[in-house]
C-alpha cells in the first residue's frame, strides 16, 4: 500500500489553545495550540509505522513552536505524546541529522533549497495530506508546483489539503482571553481546501484534453480526486471515456460508430452534475468536455457521425496515422453498407472463398474488407466520365463490382481520394516514409482535409 505523509510547515505565532472541528464536530477532547494535532487527530488514527508526519521548519519556528518552552511543551513533543498514532514523526534517513529544517524563503536561492527539502523527502506512489494553515508568504503556490512536480516524477498524489481557520473565532488577543466555557463553545473550523486543489488539477487536464486530444488524462484523474459519494458515475465516465480512447487509437470503425459511449458519457456526466458532492467550477469543467465531444459530432446513438467525429479528432489533435487509418476504414465500411444494400454480400463472400479456398472462418471479416478495398481500386473514370474497371485488379471482372459500379456510377467520384488516403495511410504504418518525404503536421492536416472533403462530398451522393 502506499505510504501515507501529512506535510506542514510549522508558523512562528504565539498560538492559542482551541478546539478545532471539522463538519461540526470537535476533533480532539482538549484545546490544542497546534492545528497539525488536530489534523493528526482527525487523519492519522489509522496509519502505521510506515507512515509519517512532516512538519518543515525555520530557525525561528523552530524555537518558538517545535521545541519545548517555559510556555509548555512544543509539537514535536505533542506529536510524540500522542498515543493514538503509530506513524512516525519526521523520521530521518540518517540518525543525527535534522534535515526537515528549511530557510525562510526570502530569495530564489533560499526557496529552491525549500523545493529540494521537501520533494527529497518524499517517496514514489506517496499519499499526501498538506496542512497550510500556517504557509506563510508563497508557500500555497509553492505546494501546489512542488505537488504538480512530484505527482509526475514520483507518482505522488495529493489525497487531502486543509487549512485551520482560527481567524473564525476573532484575533488572537481576544480569543486569549476567553473563559473556558467559550472556548468550549467555539471550535475553530478545519476547512477542507482539496477540491480547490482538484478544480486546479481538473483545469489543467481540461486544457490538455482540448489541446492534444488526451482522454486518459482527465479520466485518471477524476479516478484519483473524486469523492466517494460519486464512485459509480466517475467510474462510468472513466471507462467510456477509456473506451472512446481505446477506439480512435485503434481504428475500431464499429465500436466508434456504435455510440455507447457517448450515452454513458452525457448520462453519467448528469449525474456527475446534479450530485451535492460535486461544486459549479468542478462541473462547468466537466460540462466543458461534453461540450468538446458534442462538437466534434459525437452523439449518443449508432451513426456514422461518430466515426467522422472521431476522424476530425484524430486529425485535429496531430493523431495523424489513426486519422488516416480510420478515413481508410471508414470508406470501406460505408461501400461494403452499399453492397449489402444491394444484396451483394452473399455473392461478394462467394467470390472471397473462391479466391481463397482456405479462408478460416476468424479471417474472413479482414478478407471481406480487404475485398472491398480492391473493389474501389478497380474503378476508374474515364475521359467520357463513363466508370469502368482497372483491368490491373483482380476485381476487374468481379460480379459484385460490375453490379455496385451499375447501382451506383457516382462511386467514381470516390476513387482518387481513396487511393489518396490509403496510400498515404500505408506510407505512415508500415516505414515507407524517408527522411525527404515527411512533412509538418500542418501539411499533413491540410493535404487529409483536402482530400476527406472530396471523399465525404462523394459519399453523400452515395447516401
């Protein structure tokens, strides 16, 4: 399991004994000076020696706050004399050393050195829970780059970020002459910061999955920050949107088409929306993706629609190879639908099996659809706009493609952009590129949207 850390950065106040509570409820049985009891009160009962707390400190707080004083005992013993907790407490690598000891942060040289204090400290797969209640000056968006960095490097997640708000209860000077019965009265609150935390997380994803067309990074992501109460809807979306992924980078034509996805998507994002749990930002980002797919054309019913969506997709976010792998397939699906329409099936497989009188029966889909692909090359137009077949393909005198070129002439328009594509899509699959032949992403988007719009205009004759 993953090792558990609170961090927390120990101020340098003269700090008044209080209760805190989180949703309404007292947190400790006795007034503490230290917010990071609290916290460990509240977070930490059930961890183990594998576990840890993490108070980084200044010279100054360090005398005034870590240590004991002729004003009582410091939190270090406090933590130390806490019997509820097995975890340690700012356990050290080398006995001897107190490495948990930062500069005050008054120069870049001094908040590098913070940055590598703390990021060294922690360890792969990390569970975080960040106390900054007494993060002074920068400290909240130094945790939130340092965060950011060690979720990438060390598979660091942030699971909680909590703030003690003593100012509720008024100024130090006053709430220190408080009477018992008032302090028992008034707890301080412990605000809950995470999803403030998840909203910065769920932006950058966000942006990511506009930009580059990243799926999985915005589905792992509500995987890791959601709470419980939405386990099943975020769940539901994740894989949807895993499989949408799984599709457009596999060229999956029938899965695309099918839209399953998109119904579990716009379903669970709904109530992803309408859940208390969930906050406006939270679901204005979330919104923002459907938004993103609804746009792109994705709808939530068997349609060809999804298939040409997740093709503008694929070459809108530089997934060049599957934007041409799918144009590919798509094409040979919607002439193979034609053939069907016609009650040519049963004779096109006819001829598959004659010319491959060893066909296995989990092949002849691939065999079906590579015959349709020769099909369309076999067809060209001549000077007279009359559509004739290639007699270099072995399809030239095929009934089935006499028949479909009969049904439907218009399909010569369909030919060039075709060969086009596919040859350009077994050009990017199989290493057929040199170093003089590749191009920009932009030519290469703008040589397939030249071409898909010729193929697209010559389909909806077809239709």
């Amino acid at each position: 399991m993953a090792r558990k850390v609170l961090i927390s950065f120990l101020g340098t106040g003269k700090y008044v004994p209080v209760y805190y509570s989180r949703e309404g409820k007292k947190v400790t049985d006795h007034p503490t000076k230290y917010i990071q009891e609290a916290l460990a009160s509240k977070l930490c009962k059930g961890w183990t020696d594998k576990d840890c707390i993490m108070i980084f400190r200044t010279k100054e707080s360090n005398e005034k706050n870590w240590l004991d004083t002729n004003n009582g005992p410091g939190l270090e013993s406090t933590l130390n004399g806490m019997a509820e907790l097995r975890c340690r407490v700012n356990p050290e690598k080398d006995k001897g050393k107190d490495t948990f000891m930062i500069p005050a942060g008054f120069s870049d040289k001094e908040t590098e050195v913070m940055f590598k204090c703390v990021f060294d400290k922690l360890e792969k797969g990390d569970e975080v829970y960040f106390d900054m209640t007494h993060a002074f000056r920068s400290i909240p968006i130094f945790a939130s780059t340092l965060f950011n960095y060690a979720r990438f490097l060390k598979d660091v997640k942030v699971k909680g970020v909590y703030y003690g708000a003593f100012e509720a209860l008024g100024y130090v000077s006053e709430v220190r002459e408080w009477p018992k019965e008032e302090i028992e009265a008034k707890p301080a609150p412990i605000v809950d910061m995470t999803n403030m935390v998840l909203l910065q997380d769920l932006t950058t994803a966000a942006a990511s999955f506009r930009n580059s067309g990243n799926l999985r990074a915005f589905s792992e992501l509500l995987e890791d920050r959601v709470d419980e109460g939405l386990d099943e809807a975020v769940d539901d979306i994740i894989f949807a949107l895993g499989d949408l992924d799984l599709y457009i980078q596999t060229s999956c034509i029938e899965n695309l088409k099918s839209g399953k996805y998109m119904t579990t998507i716009n379903s669970r994002i709904n109530d992803f929306c309408a859940s208390s749990f969930t906050t406006d930002p939270q679901r204005n980002l979330i919104r923002e993706i459907q938004s993103e797919l609804d746009r792109y054309g994705f709808v939530p019913k068997e349609d060809y629609a999804n298939v040409e969506g997740a093709i503008k997709w694929a070459i809108d976010h530089n997934m060049i190879q599957q934007a041409y792998t799918m144009a590919k397939e798509y094409i040979i699906s919607r002439v193979y639908d034609l053939i069907k329409g016609d009650g040519l099936a049963e004779s096109l497989l006819a001829e598959v099996k004659k010319n491959n009188p060893k066909l296995l029966p989990k092949n002849q889909t691939f065999e079906i659809r590579r015959a349709v692909g020769d099909i369309i090359k076999s067809i060209y137009k001549t000077t007279n706009d009359y559509y004739v077949m290639n007699y270099y393909s072995k399809w030239h005198n095929s009934p089935t493609t006499k028949k479909l070129i009969r049904k439907h002439q218009a399909i010569g328009e369909l030919v060039q952009p075709y060969l086009e594509i596919s040859e350009s899509r077994n050009l990017l699959s199989h290493g057929g590129t040199t170093s003089d032949d590749v191009k920009s992403f932009e030519t290469y988007k703008e040589e397939f949207n030249e071409c898909w719009d010729r193929c697209l205009k010559a389909l909806r004759v077809l239709e």
